[in-house]
C-alpha cells in the first residue's frame, strides 16, 4: 500500500502542514470538480498518515505510562 510507505517517508509535521495547505486550497475555491476531488483524496491521505502517527504517539505513551506504574508497585512491595 502507497500509504504506508509514504507514512514512512513523511513527519507528523510534514503531513500536518501539507493538510493545512489542502485545506486551504479547498476552503479557498475556485478548482475545478477534478482538482477538488484530488486534493480532497490527497486530505484523507494525510489525516489517516497524521491519525497513525498520533495512534503511535498514544500507544508509546500508555506504554511508558504501564511500566512506569508497574514499577512503583514493585518499589512498594
């Protein structure tokens, strides 16, 4: 999948700022249907890269948060 590799490639603030500019684009108007639709499938594409990044983000976050609890109780004991 296209996606994934790109998720790779791109930063959480590389597809962060180049939603933003999509955005921008779509709210601006003045593209034609065929422009629009791509740039819209380009957003989605973009918000599911951001989305994985910030699922990570979570993840490893309640990772270090578990272990970090895991290891107070074990200096209680």
């Amino acid at each position: 999948m296209a996606g994934t590799d790109e998720a790779t490639v791109l930063g959480y603030e590389q597809a962060r700022d180049e939603l933003i500019e999509v955005v921008r684009k779509l709210e601006a108007g003045g593209t034609s249907l065929e422009d629009s639709l791509a740039l819209w499938e380009r957003g989605e594409e973009l918000a599911k890269i951001c989305r994985r990044w910030l699922e990570g983000a979570r993840a490893r976050l309640d990772a270090s948060l578990a272990e970090e609890k895991g290891e107070g109780d074990r200096e209680e004991a």
